[in-house]
C-alpha cells in the first residue's frame, strides 16, 4: 500500500514541537508494518540542505504566486525515509521558523506557501507529477497539509483515500475570506459546509471537512474536541463527523529517546541499571548552577511556553515546591511574559530554580535524564510526548488529567500503588491548588526510595513504542482503500 503523508516539519531537520518528532518516526513504523510510504515536505532550507540524494521529479511551474518550483525526490539521512520536496524558493527558501517571521508574526503568504503544499500533495495524489509512484491514500498532518484534502476533493478522479490528523486544534490555518480567489477552488468551497468559518478561510476546516477520516493523537483528545470546552469553536464541525474522528495515540522513537544509548547523557541507564539516572542528575544540577544532592527532588519542564502548557499554575504553585525543598529546572521558550517569569523566579531563587530560554535538543535530552519529576500541567493536550519521554527516562510525570496526558499516566492512588499500575501524579483542576496537591504528593513518596524506585521501574516498563500505532494506522489504511492484510504481517 502507497501511502502518502505530508506535513510541514520533520526531526531532526525542522522542528517546532511533537508534530515534528512525529512525521519523523511514524513513516519508519509504517515502513516496517509493511507500507509503501513516502513523505511530502515544503522545501525549508533545513530541509533542502540535509535531504540526501535529490533527483528532479518534475517543475511545477509558476503557482501560488511563486515563480517557478521543482519537485523533488530524496531520503531523510539516517532513516532513508523517501522525502518529495516542493522546491519553491520565493516561498520557502528563508531563515528562521516555519510558520513565523523572527519578529514572530506569521509569514505574510502563509496562505500562499501552506496551498502550495496541499495543492502538491494532490496533484501526487491524482498521479499528476510523479508516474513512477501514486499514492492509494494521503495523510495530511495539521491545517499546514490539510488543503491537500480540499483540493484531493476537487479532484474527483483522484482515487487515493484522505485521512487527516489534528496535532493541535488551537492552530487553525484562519485568513481572510478575500484570500479565498488565492486557491483556485470552485467557490462552491467557500462555504460553510466547506472552508468558511465565521467570515474567513480555515485551513484546519479543509481537513475536517474533506478528509475521509479525521483522527487525532490520543483518544482522549479525540473525545475532548467534540465539546465546546476543547473545540475551539470547531467542536461543531467534529461532530458532524460523527464516528468518522478517531483517536490514536502517539508512540516515542525509541532510538532517539532511549536511556540506555543516549549519547547525550552525562551517563546512561536501564530499568535494572539505575545507578547512571543518579548521574545525570548531579550532572544536571552542576550544569544548571542547582544545589547538589540527591535528596532534593528535582523537577523538570522542556515545553514550548504558551498558555497551552498550564505555566501559569506551575507559577502558582513554585513557592509550594520550594517549601518543601523542590527544585526547577525548566527549559523552553515562546512567550515573552513567561520566558521573563521564570528567569525571574531563577534569579529570585538561585540554587533552587534554572531557567533557561531557548531550544536545544541535546539539553531537553539531559533535563529529561537528570530531573526525577517531569511537569506537564497542560491546560489541553492532544498528545503530549514529553510526559512520554519521562515514563522512558524514569522520570515521573506530574501531568493535569486531559488529552494524551490522561490516557498515558496512571496516577499513584493508593489503589493503583498496590496493583503496581501507578507510573505518575495526576490532577483534575487548572488551578495552582491542584497543582500543588499534586506536586505534594509526588515530593511525599520520592522522599521513600523504595515506593520511588518501584514507580520508576514501573514507568520504565511502559510500552509506548510507534509499533502499535502504525498498526492502527494501517488497519485505518486498509479499511479506506478496501486492501487486505498481508498473511504474516503484523501490520
Ligand atoms: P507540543 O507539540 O505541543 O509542543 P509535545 O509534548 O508533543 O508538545 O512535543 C514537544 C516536543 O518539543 C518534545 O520533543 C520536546 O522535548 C520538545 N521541546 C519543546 N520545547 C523545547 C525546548 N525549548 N528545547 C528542546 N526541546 C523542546
Ligand atoms: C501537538 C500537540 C501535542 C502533540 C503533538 C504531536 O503539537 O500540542 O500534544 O503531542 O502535536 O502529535
């Protein structure tokens, strides 16, 4: 089966959050299920400069307002994932985020570069621009790749199913209607039934509405965005679609997110080696200025910082955690008045709380290893990988109960202790109380090594590989395209 995904970033070459880590190691699970699959990229320099082996497909000729653009067939390094290029430098060919400028407002032809993506990945649908391979089904990730599935629509010889998946529904894709003469729809799409969406242009409606199948990254989320708490306005519109919303839960790449092999760790370990996470952890606080010692518990962040992540309440609650001789060590950036925050309550707390502004890769894997907690108090989370990294790296997640963080930690109830289910510390409320309790929680049984250490050994035992949920994927795949499985093969 010839599958199809297209998106806008890919680990490790462009990277915003989870949807990257994502469209890097789901294709290689697809692959090894047995899938034909190839990924469809917007030509970013990140992505032009590392992609090995380019050959020309064919031009696309002047669209979008581009000049002229090219597509291209190449391999991700190390994965050898087949990777189509749209190669329109007027559109893509500039530094500095995907979808912003550095000033952090949105590119101004958004519309123009994220059709563009979408109007390609159709036209390789509809077997237009690479003869040698046409896709039986496209899977379109976020509203960047969801125009794929309008124009697919438009097309209605094309014969590849569409499925589409909301990474994050708070990120829509909206314009202004007038930007609808852009795309070259009929204008039949501009409607409420279509694109429209309260007088402008939602891209995230092009895949909800026209995508055969919508899923989305955990089960929980998929539940969540029907109502008008998590919808963001568009819960309407997932209901319409009835069973046709779906949740499959998000795997960890288990070559990158390993402890046993980590190379950027002070020290590595296992479930039955733990000597080496007490490494990582001095390490981490001698790099972050902390005061040493295992004693203190240490608490950990790696997060863009929004108001999805629930900061606001870890704010709250950080003088409870410093009482009771916690410590921070927080990673992240984004919003200005939250990066200040926490530089802040660093300085205000030298020895007791780091912060450090910024994206790096290697660093999130050492806070990961070396904190004993991970922080993920989310106001919404589709998915969340972080608290997933921390299940891997034995560091227990203190996670708000929604979205992917609901369906992936099992919270230490007495109850769950005693069946030995618990892998974490959960809380209902957005509130820094809540927060609080929870945090109190988890600094009450680090403080009894044998209850911490068997939390840890059961959060380590937790198997959260892309396996089984390439295997969902494909069952999806098979029953749009109508393939039979493969005798012998899992997938
Ligand atoms: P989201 O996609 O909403 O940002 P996820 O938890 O799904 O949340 O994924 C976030 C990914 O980005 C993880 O791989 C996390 O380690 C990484 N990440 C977030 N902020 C940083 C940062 N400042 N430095 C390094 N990695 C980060
Ligand atoms: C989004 C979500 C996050 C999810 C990631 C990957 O960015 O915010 O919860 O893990 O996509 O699916």
């Amino acid at each position: 089966m010839k599958v199809l995904h297209v998106g806008a970033e890919i680990f490790p070459l462009v990277k915003t959050g989870g949807l990257a880590d994502v469209l890097g190691a789901l294709p290689q699970a697809l692959i090894a299920a047995g899938a034909d699959v190839r990924l469809l990229l917007p030509g970013l320099p990140a992505i032009v400069d590392a992609v090995l082996h380019q050959k020309v497909v064919c031009e696309i000729g002047p669209c979008f307002g581009a000049a002229r653009g090219t597509l291209r067939l190449g391999q991700m390094p190390y994965s050898k994932v087949p990777i189509y290029i749209v190669d329109a430098p007027y559109r893509y060919r500039r530094p500095g985020s995907p979808y912003q400028a550095s000033d952090g407002s949105e590119w101004a032809d958004n519309v123009q570069r994220f059709a563009l993506l979408g109007w390609v990945g159709a036209q390789l649908a509809a077997g237009e621009l690479d003869p040698a391979w046409t896709p039986s089904l496209v899977h379109a990730h976020d509203w960047h790749a969801a125009m794929t599935c309008a124009y697919v629509a438009a097309h209605p010889p094309t014969a590849a199913a569409t499925v589409f998946t909301v990474h994050n529904l708070a990120y829509q894709g909206l314009f202004p209607s007038g930007d609808f003469a852009l795309l070259g729809l009929p204008s039949r799409f501009m409607a409420s039934s279509g694109l429209e969406y309260h007088q402008q242009l939602s891209f995230m409606k092009a895949g909800l509405k026209f995508a055969q199948r919508v899923t989305t990254v955990s089960p929980t989320y998929a539940r969540e965005i029907a109502t008008h708490e998590f919808g963001f306005g568009l819960d309407g519109v997932i209901r319409g679609r009835g069973g046709d919303v779906s949740g499959v839960l998000n795997g960890v790449d288990g070559v990158v997110w390993n402890p046993a092999t980590d190379a950027s760790l002070a020290a590595r370990y296992s479930p039955t080696q733990l000597q080496g996470k007490a490494k990582c952890k001095l390490a981490l606080q001698a790099e972050l200025g902390l005061k040493p010692g295992a004693e203190a518990p240490l608490f950990g962040l790696v997060s863009r910082l929004t108001s999805q992540k629930g900061l606001d309440l870890l704010l709250g609650a950080l003088p409870g955690l410093l009482r009771r001789g916690g410590q921070l060590a927080l990673q992240g950036s984004g919003d200005p008045a939250l990066e200040a925050a926490f530089v802040a309550a660093a300085q205000a707390h030298p020895g007791a709380v780091a912060a450090r502004i910024g994206y790096d890769e290697a660093f999130a894997h050492r806070l990961i290893a070396g904190a004993d907690a991970i922080l993920v108090p989310s106001r919404f989370e589709p998915c969340g990988l972080t608290q997933l990294y921390g299940l891997r790296y034995g560091t227990l997640p203190v996670v708000r109960r929604v979205g992917g963080l609901a369906d992936t930690v099992v919270d230490a109830s007495d109850e769950a202790v005693q069946a030995d289910r618990a892998t974490g510390f959960s809380f209902d409320a957005a509130t820094p109380a809540a927060l609080d309790t929870a945090i109190q929680r988890a600094i009450a049984a680090h403080a009894e090594p044998a209850r911490w250490q068997g939390l840890m050994r059961r959060a380590m035992a937790q198997d959260f590989s892309w396996t089984g949920a390439a295997q969902k994927y494909m069952a999806l795949y098979r029953q749009l395209t109508g393939t039979p499985a493969v005798a012998g093969r899992t997938g």
